[in-house]
C-alpha cells in the first residue's frame, strides 16, 4: 500500500528517486518476493563497486532505505551472504552455461541451483514490474533451464572453485584445505560473551530466555553462550544493560589465554573496536589499569559506547600513530600482559566475511605479514620482565602464525614460549582441546569457533 521510494534509479535519473510515504493505516506486509530479488541484486552491485567490508555497505545501505521491515532487512541480508559464500561455484555454473557472471547472474542461478526453482519460476518474478527484476531475456531463460537440477558441487569443480578461495590462496592452507574451505563456506553461529563485570553465565541464559531467546552454554568458554538463527540481540534486555556482548567463542578463548588479573597492568595493543579489551577488563575486575590501543582512532571511539553499557571503567585508550610511537618507548617494561591481536588475512573469519576472501590480494598479504613482525617486536617492548605478550590472529595460515611466532624466537633469547596447556589450565582450568601443542590453532570443522591462532610468550 502507498508508494514507496524506488529501490533503484528511474530510468534516465542519476540517483534514487525521493517519493513521500503516505501515512499507514495497516501493518506494511513488506516487499514482494520479486522487490526483494531486484532489492538482493542491488545490494550485491553495492557491495562489489565498494571498497569497504560488505557489513559497512549493507549497514549504510539499509540505512539509506528505511521503509524496508526489520525482515526484509533479514531475508536480504541474508540472501546478499550466500550468494558471497557460493560465488565461486556460481560463478563456474554460469561460465559452463554462458550465463553471465553479473551479480543478477549469480542471483538468478543460485534460484535454479540453491533454491530448486525452475526457469519458469524466475520469469514469473522477473515480470518487469515496480520495483522487480528485468524482463527474463529469452537467452536467461534458456540458460537457466540448463540449470535445473544441477547441483551447487560438482565433481569438475577445481579445488579452488569447490573451496570457495582465490586460486593463489589456496596452497597456503597446506593439507587441511578441503576440509577447512568448506567448514569457512557455512554461515557461523552467534555467539555471546557474558560479561563477568554484571553478572554471572547462568544468570545471563536466564536473562535472555526472558528477552524470548534460547541460549546454549558453548562448548569451550566458560562465558560463552551461542545461539540459533539470527535473533536481534541488540534490542534485549540483557544486551542493552550489558550482561552480554557479541563476541565469537575463540576470541573469548584468546582473551581468557592473556591470564588477565585484577590489579595487573595490561594493553591490548591492536584494540580496534574493542570487543577483547571488554573480556579483558570483565577479568580485572575493574581493578588495575587496561590500555586499548590502535593506530585507527575511530575505531577506538567507538569502543567507547560499548565500555560504558559493560561498566568497564579501568580502561584508557591510547590512539597510537603507528607500532613505533614514542609513546610505546617511554612505557618500555610497563606491562604485566600485552596482547597482540595482529592485522592479518582474516582467513578465519571468512564464515562471518565471506567478501574478505575476494577481497584479499597476493601484495597485501606479503605487506601485512612484514607489519605483523614489526608490530610483535614493538609491542614486545611493553612487557615487563616475566610478563607475557600474547600473539592472536584471526588467520589458519602458518605464515601468518608459526612463522611469525619462530622469527620472532630466533631473534630473542629473552622470550619463551609458555605451552598452550600451561596457560589454558592457569586461565581456564583443565587440558586445552583437541590438536593444541606448543601454540593453538582453533578451527571451524573441528572446534566448531572462527579460526585463531593463539601463542603465549
């Protein structure tokens, strides 16, 4: 009912066209299944002409269009998010058909080959209405209904295409790669942390139940709770008042590794928005001092709304111009723990960023490990005689982890290694999980976390 903006330019205009909404006097029943395919298609073209991660896009771009419902919102973005985690296969579907690989391409394949749906069924919703797809072109058609039931893998598939991974990528995951790139093409779970400076994880479950949720305790973290589905956990109760926080079950686990204390001094050094600095800070107690650090000052900032919600008041934090700023000399020796969460390829996060994976480029990833080393040995400065420096990445390559960790040994004779098992029964208590050794490395297909890489030194 009533006229909503278009979802795209009119025809011969530059820009979206601006049309007043007429008040509603019922319940908007929300888009039609052929506006939201049109919709998906141009939050697809969004995402691919920009350079920013795809939740920045998708983020602004939902905010530029407000007059969608909360689950148009959900279908498309979840619709944007499986048509990045199968672009490959789709893309080789396409190929194989002469079907185009445009993103309207890939998101009518993926009705055929994802969704069941036959070709007639794609002309009926590409029908050229308001706010609907283009005609279906009689070559379309004839191409789609190649692509009935012609399933998502197939055995011609290269190993790079079936593994959803840049063809250079690809031998950098060694011999685990088959299994690893499937287990990074599913979607990841929702994972919380509770925040020990409120509450308790018993009381948090209770918490969210309330708010209509049906938390899990995770298998590995003593704070973690998961969660089915995609629920709006920032409109509870428990999130708003800051009894949890969003945070993947492995980076609960890397922070919980720092054996953070109350009274220490502690600096999370690549601090970014902050999601390790509120674990740390629930395990200070609020007592001490805790340093979030980062040279990406807005990213800093917006730490700021998140520290307050979770109460944590013992932490100051220190924009950097770089990992050599004079201000890391003058605090040389001045910390009891130092965590070194390193910019890295973000491999293992890639179920969460699936454009990460098409995003990443052979120079970037040579530049981004040198700064890795750099930024360990600057930040090893900080440590104070018997402290430790954790090393964290977000990666499952060895270049990015072991490497990085033997360089740094080899040029030191005043760090060790502490075995993983050593710092997992002084933080957590028990034997760390299957696999660990001298480091840990968390994996999607066995420990069911992001990939993460965790040394202790």
């Amino acid at each position: 009912p009533g006229a909503w903006p278009a979802l795209s330019p009119a025809r011969g205009e530059g820009k979206t066209r601006q049309v007043d909404r007429p008040v509603r006097t019922c319940p908007d029943p929300g888009m039609t299944p052929a506006a939201r395919l049109q919709a998906s298609i141009e939050l697809s073209e969004a995402i691919a002409a920009d350079s920013r991660p795809a939740d920045a896009v998708v983020s602004e771009w939902l905010r530029d269009r407000r007059f969608i419902g909360s689950k148009d919102r959900r279908h498309l973005t979840q619709a944007v998010y499986d048509r990045l985690r199968h672009r490959a296969r789709l893309d080789w579907w396409c190929e194989r058909v002469h079907l185009g690989q445009s993103e309207r391409s890939r998101a009518l394949a993926e009705l055929v080959i994802v969704g069941g749906h036959l070709a007639g069924d794609v002309a009926q919703l590409c029908s050229g209405q308001r706010f609907g797809p283009e005609v279906l072109s009689p070559k379309e058609k004839t191409r789609l209904e190649k692509l009935e039931r012609a399933p998502l893998d197939h055995r011609e598939q290269p190993p790079e295409v079936a593994g959803e991974c840049p063809a250079w990528l690809l031998p950098k995951f060694g011999p685990e790669a088959a299994a690893t790139l499937a287990a990074l093409a599913t979607e990841a779970p929702l994972d919380l942390r509770v925040n020990r400076l409120k509450t308790r994880r018993e009381e948090a479950l209770a918490a969210l139940v309330a708010d209509g949720l049906h938390p899990q305790p995770a298998p590995l973290s003593p704070l973690g709770l998961r969660l089915t589905g995609r629920p709006n956990v920032a409109e509870t109760a428990a999130f708003k008042g800051g009894l949890v926080e969003r945070q993947d079950e492995g980076s609960q686990l890397a922070a919980l590794l720092v054996g953070a204390r109350p009274g220490m001094r502690v600096i999370d050094f690549c601090a970014g928005a902050g999601g390790k600095t509120l674990a740390l800070a629930g395990e200070m107690a609020n007592k001490g001092a805790l340093i979030a650090s980062d040279v990406l000052e807005k990213r800093l900032e917006r730490a700021g709304e998140r520290l307050r919600r979770a109460g944590a008041h013992n932490v100051t934090r220190r924009p950097l111009g770089s990992h050599r700023d004079p201000w890391v000399k003058r605090h040389k020796a001045g910390f009891d723990r130092v965590l070194v969460d390193a910019p890295c390829s973000g491999t293992g996060a890639w179920r969460r960023n699936p454009d990460a994976r098409w995003r990443s480029q052979p120079d970037e990833f040579e530049r981004i490990k040198a700064l890795q080393g750099e930024i360990l040995e600057s930040a090893a400065r900080l440590a104070r005689p018997g402290g430790r420096v954790v090393y964290v990445t977000c990666s499952l390559l060895p270049e990015e982890n072991e490497a990085q960790v033997e360089r740094f040994l080899a040029a030191r004779d005043d760090f060790r290694l502490v075995p993983i098992a050593q710092a997992w029964a002084e933080s957590l208590g028990g034997a760390p999980p299957a696999g660990a050794g001298e480091t840990l490395t968390l994996r999607p297909e066995i420990h069911g976390t992001d990939g993460l890489f965790v040394a202790v030194l």
